[in-house]
C-alpha cells in the first residue's frame, strides 16, 4: 500500500513538473507565431490520441494521451500548395528573422519561467544549512591540507559558498577535470580565512553517482544522537564482542565517535574488518574488539552489520540556530539574482554536456522520465521551495538541451536558418532529410540510454 502511494505520488508529480513544462515551452513557440501572424491550427500538450480538446476561432487547442511533450501545429509549415491570400497566414511564408523567433520562442520561454522561479524563491526565501564539516575522514585529501572537523567552507575555486547545496554544485562543476580544487575556509571562533589546494586527477571520471564530498573525505554536519547502543540481537556480532545495552561508544580505532550516524558509517564501511573501540559504560572506560559481519543492503553494495540498534535519547537534538542559512530579497533585487541563478545553472549544464561528448562524465548520470519522477514526487514533499528549484533547473534543461544544433530539436532548426542566412537559399530538403533521421537516431539513442540508466536505478 505504502509503495502504491509513493508511485502514485511520483507520476502525479511528474505529470504536472512535464505538464507545466510543456505547456510553458509551447506556449512560446504559440505566442510568438500569432504575434508574426501565423495561424494556428492545433496547440496540444501531450502526443497521441486526443484525451479533451476544444475549438477557439481557428485553433484546436488538445490534451492528448502521452504527456511526455507537447507541439504546435502551424499552418504552412511543410511545403504544400498554399493560395496567394493565405501565404500571409503560413509559417513557411515568414521572413527569416519571424521563423527564427518563432523557434527560438519555446527554449527561450523555458529559460524565462526559470528565471520566474527563482525570483519568486528569492523573495520568498531560500534556506539552507551552513557547510560545516562534522567530520574529516582519515588520511583523505582534505585531512592532508589541513581541514577539520567543525570548519566551515566559504568559498571552492573563488565561489561563495553558504549552505552545503552550493558546495556539492561548486564541486560537481568539477567533475571529470584534473588541477586543484581550492577551499576556502573558517576555523571555529576565528575570523581568519584560511585556504587550501586540493590536487585532482580526471576526478570521478567513471562514477554514475558522484559523491563529491566523500571523494575528498569530507562529511558534512549533522544532527545526531549519541552513539549508545540499545537492543541487542541475540547472537550478533554486537553482542558476541561484549557490548551491552545503554553502552555509549566513545571511539573506534583511536577516532573519536562524532555521534550514532558517525557510528553507522563506519559500521557500514568496514565490514570483515576488526575495530577496536572504546566504551562507556556506567562511568567506567573498555576497551573491545568488535568485527562487522558482510551483508548486503537494499541497493545490492556490500555493508558491514553488527545487530545492534540504537538507544533513542529522551531528548532529541535541534541544529544550533546558527547553522539555518536564509537569504531573502525585495522584488526588485531578487531579480538580478533570478537571472544570475538562471545563467549558472545554464552554463552548468551545457559544461556537463560538453564533458559527456568527450567522456569526462559517465554517461550513467543521465536520467529519463522515471528518476524525474521520483526526484518530483520526493521534493514536492520536502516543501515548496525544494520543488521550485528542481522545476527551474528541470526548466532550464529543456531550454538549453532544445537549442542544441541537433535536427528534430528547436536548435536544428536554428541551424538550418543560419545556413540559409549565410548561403542566401534555404537548406537542401534532401540534406535536411538526413539531417532528420541523424537527429531521431540521437535522439533515440540519448532516450534508450536514459531509460537503461533508470531502470538500473530501480534493481
């Protein structure tokens, strides 16, 4: 039952995330074909069998069966016998300059909307916690420069950085490139900015999920619980290393227990390897041998366990006020800062591109339709503001990957018109044909591959 309701959760959220998508990228094509004067005969959001339509003036205006697209259907935009008084009402029969606007309008209307987006969070507020380090994993890059536990990072190559979330997307923006990254960073009670050079090498060139902050040993503050152990399964590793109930572990290998999720990972981490730990137990100090048995968890990786669970304390933790970033701005600054936020995250994309051209990304990073409809169905729980930022970047995808010079897609088009300005002739239709079948072969391949890699996801 529960599962039923995630999945239902999870297409209804994709349904409208693809819905407003749609809708919004072919309004723009719609908007600026009637300002050229071009008719309109058919504004569908979806593809296939018509689900509702109805007629205003000359338009038909459909919600069809598949809501994975949308188009515009306007008159004259193949070559067909078009008498003399209509020719003013075809699409074809536009100077080069409306044709360009007319296909230039979808992408562009999606760009807009994100800008839109992130105006309204802006104003609204954008929350965040402070990136603060809760622990530096030995020997790991950033151990080796000098960070640790309780920094907090303020800038990676030069970009201000105020909650985690701007940190991973400042790192990712490096991912598959060699060089350093540099940090920038506060110690806890001082004013002082210290800085730190990390050497990369092709860095996470073949992870499908790349965890950039794990990659430099970096674990991010949380809110956690004491490490004190609660029940016991009978026989488990926990038990048969002597640990009792209400023990509180205070070390494991010399490294200080930060709290019980600390304490989960190096669990998890170090399966059919011996720890040696230290406890509390009712005011006195032991030293054991504890050694996690392999298992394997719901995503298949190998994991270490010790049967053991938590003793949940009578009062729970709260992240210190200090931690909560909230930025917000009047409506007249917000904008600069929409139309910034909107620029970064296009110049992002397009960089993520060109590294998976030329193999610096995986390809296994790409999704389809059923991991957009898990990442909508989660952060339309998580809270409006969470839903907004994954509609504008979802948004700004569309439009960039729509203005690629790839036939089939509004930037083959666009490219066919720049031929034709510079060679004062359209494009061969025997040339644009094969550009056709070049651009549904991409097309189709990018699709299959997207699919694999979430149905690779789900097993």
């Amino acid at each position: 039952m529960e599962m039923l309701q995630t999945v239902s959760i999870n297409l209804l959220a994709m349904l409208v995330t693809l819905g407003i998508l749609v809708t919004i990228h072919e309004f723009g094509h719609y908007w600026v074909a009637k300002r050229c004067g071009v008719k309109i005969e058919c504004f569908s959001i979806g593809f296939g069998k018509s689900l509702y339509s109805w007629y205003r003036g000359d338009t038909e205006y459909r919600i069809a069966m598949l809501p994975l697209g949308g188009y515009v259907k306007m008159f004259g935009e193949r070559d067909v016998e078009i008498s003399e008084s209509e020719k003013s009402l075809a699409f074809n029969h536009k100077s080069l300059a409306q044709k360009t606007a007319i296909v230039s309008a979808g992408p562009i209307a999606n760009l807009m909307l994100a800008v839109l987006l992130y105006w309204l969070m802006f104003m609204t507020g954008v929350s965040g916690i402070a990136p603060v380090i809760g622990n530096i994993e030995a020997d790991s890059s950033v151990a080796l420069v000098g960070l640790q536990r309780g920094d907090e990072i303020v800038s990676v190559d030069g970009d201000q950085t105020r909650t985690w979330q701007e940190v991973r997307i400042a790192l990712l923006e490096r991912l598959g490139e060699s060089g350093n990254v540099d940090l920038s960073y506060l110690s806890p009670g001082s004013d002082l900015i210290n800085n730190a050079s990390i050497p990369i090498e092709r860095w996470l060139i073949n992870e499908a999920e790349p965890d950039v902050l794990g990659a430099l040993g970096i674990i991010p503050y949380r809110l956690d619980i004491p490490a004190v152990i609660g029940e016991l399964v009978s026989e488990g590793k926990a038990e048969q290393a002597g640990l009792l109930s209400q023990d509180e572990i205070l070390k494991v290998n010399q490294i200080e227990v930060t709290g019980w999720l600390h304490w989960v990972d190096i669990v998890r981490n170090n399966p059919e390897q011996d720890l040696f730990i230290q406890v509390r137990r009712q005011g006195q100090l032991l030293d054991l041998t504890l050694r996690p048995e392999l298992g394997v968890d719901n995503n298949g990786d190998q994991i270490g366990y010790i049967g053991a669970g938590v003793a949940v304390p009578e009062v729970m933790p709260t992240l210190p006020e200090d931690m909560n970033r909230a930025v917000s701005y009047s409506a007249f600054v917000a904008l600069p800062y929409a139309f910034a936020e909107t620029w970064d995250n296009g110049i992002f994309i397009l960089d993520s591109i060109k590294k998976m051209i030329v193999g610096l990304i995986s390809v296994e990073n790409l999704s389809g339709p059923i991991t957009i409809a898990q990442v909508a169905g989660q952060t339309a729980t998580f809270g409006l503001e969470y839903y907004l930022s994954f509609l504008a970047v979802l948004s700004i995808s569309l439009g960039i990957l729509n203005l690629l010079p790839i036939p089939v897609l509004d930037g083959g088009h666009l490219l066919y018109y720049l031929i034709e300005a510079v060679i004062r002739r359209p494009v061969p239709e025997k040339v644009q044909a094969m550009g056709m079948q070049l651009g549904i072969f991409l097309i189709v391949s990018v699709m299959f591959i997207a699919f694999y890699n979430d149905i690779n996801r789900l097993l």
